[in-house]
C-alpha cells in the first residue's frame, strides 16, 4: 500500500523471520519490498540508513539482500553483535504506554541467545551464540528506562535465560541493592522496582543468590524443567543436574518468597509411561512449591 501511493519509498523488512536465507529470497521477490536484513539489525540498518542519506537509494551492505533496477545482491552475512555493552538503550518515546494492560511495566533484552543445546530448542537457528551485556550495562538500561517513565516499577526481562552470565546477573542486583540503602537516588524510590524472567537450573542458585535476587526486587522466575526423567534430559540435552538439584532450586526459589513457574514437555520421542510417571511424581512432591505449571506437548514440533 505505501508503494502504490509513493514508489519512490523505500520499504526494508527484518526481524526473526527473516534470518533464514530462504524466507529472505522469498520476500526480496515481492515488488513492494527494496531491501531485507538478514540477521542481527542493530549494526546493519543504521549502516543502510547512513548509506540511503547518502546516495538516495540501497547499495551494498552486508548482512543486506536487496533489489536494484529488478536485480537481486546478497552482500552475504554479517556476524552476530559481539558486545551488546555498546548497544543504545531502546526507545519507546513514540508508544503511549497508557494504552497498554500494564503502563507500569517495560521490556528489557540483557542477552541473546542460550549457552545451552537442548535439541527441541529453536534459539540457535537465529542468535547463533550466546552473549550478554555485563551487570553495569543492564542497571544502566534499566536506570536509564526508571527516570524517563517515572511511572515504571515493573520490567519483564525477555531474554531465554536471565542467569546464563551469572556474574552479570549478580553485579545487576549489587547495583541495585547499592542504589537500594539509598533510598532515593535522582527522584526515584528502588523498593519500587520489580522483575522477572526466565531462567535456567543451576547448581550455582543457591539459598544466598537467589534470595540476593528477591532483595534485588525479582518477584517470578520461570523454570524449563521439561521432565523429571534422567534418562529424557538426556536425550533433550538439558544441564546434567539430577533432580535433587531441581527440587532444591526450586524449593529455595519459593522460600525465598519468589514465584516459581515450571515448564514441562510431554510426548518427548523416546518418553515412555515410566519416563512419565517420574515427572508426574516429581509434580506432585513439590506441587506447593509452584505458583504455575505449563504442561504442554506443543513445546516439542516435529516437522
């Protein structure tokens, strides 16, 4: 529609979708589209703007396929950010956040990717590696998001797991606890800050850390148990902790006064009635222990 009423515009597509080569040929066919950005854009689409500035139209640039005169250029691949440190903080200044369920609460992205390999996981398809920004990095971010919406007192962290860097994630929650017996630094009140996020089982949770991360103001963390069998983590690939690890992370996680919710896959190839009555076990042994559970087959898509 923006082409029909201007040809002169220049349409540039991105996103997850478009990290595949595949789909990427496929869109740069469709007569609307000038440009696709396969990969990581953080690097890629200010180049292109700075270039279109320039020149008025879409040249060269890797990490690029796009169309010139009807012809189609890949310029090839541009690695994955190295530093997410570097990276400006986002921008939601043109989002009326009142119009939203809950105007008090803001995302935050402190890293890309997963250190781990479980098999029915997609995140290396499109992050490749794992990175995260540093513990100063993440408080600045969020600091920065505090004083621009006085309002805020809620992020919800959408990495896959927020403990993968865990002395990032502890230097985050020093800072805050620092800014903390501050009371109030630059107008803003931190008893007020909470968050949450997804993270991983880990021998190195333990009582001390997870209770410095509800101190921090963490209020939920969401636990990929999968199953309770030995014998399908391994076939999943999961982080060799055997159960009694899970039950004590989880167990401290409640008793720490942080909601623990716990995803869980069934239908695993391989999974048998045994395999499932150690999950359905584990379920009810610890059953006070969480505030939610997400049985769900559909965790695990076989084409």
């Amino acid at each position: 529609r923006i082409k029909i009423k201007d040809k002169n515009k220049i349409i540039i597509l991105g996103g997850q979708h478009c990290f595949f080569k595949a789909s990427a040929e496929w869109l740069i066919k469709d007569n609307a589209v000038d440009a696709v950005i396969r990969g990581e854009g953080d690097e890629i689409l200010p180049e292109l703007i700075g270039k279109i500035e320039k020149l008025n139209r879409v040249d060269f640039c890797p990490g690029l396929i796009y169309k010139e005169d009807g012809k189609i250029f890949d310029c090839g691949m541009r690695p994955p950010v190295s530093n997410l440190d570097f990276l400006p903080f986002p921008d939601f200044s043109d989002f009326d956040l009142r119009l939203y369920d809950n105007p008090y609460q803001l995302p935050i992205l402190s890293s890309r990717g997963c250190p781990y390999e479980c098999v029915f996981c997609s995140t290396k398809l499109f992050w490749i590696k794992y990175r995260s920004m540093g513990g100063e990095r993440i408080f600045r971010e969020v600091e920065y998001q505090l004083k621009k919406y006085n309002d805020t007192t809620f992020f919800t962290f959408n990495d896959h797991i927020i403990n993968g860097d865990m002395q990032a994630l502890s230097r985050f929650c020093d800072l805050i606890l620092e800014s903390k017996l501050k009371k109030m630094k630059d107008g803003y009140n931190w008893d007020k800050l909470r968050w949450r996020g997804a993270a991983v089982i880990r021998d190195e949770m333990d009582k001390e850390f997870i209770k410095k991360l509800k101190d921090a103001g963490c209020i939920e963390l969401e636990y990929g148990v999968e199953s309770a069998s030995p014998k399908i983590k391994k076939l999943m690939r999961k982080p060799p902790y055997d159960t009694r690890i899970i039950e004590r992370v989880i167990r401290d996680t409640h008793n720490a006064g942080i909601g623990a919710r716990v995803n869980f896959m069934f239908g695993f190839p391989g999974e048998t009635e045994e395999d499932f009555e150690e999950t359905l076990n584990f379920l009810k042994r610890n059953r006070d222990f969480f505030v939610q559970v997400h049985p769900s087959e559909t965790f695990c898509c076989i084409d």
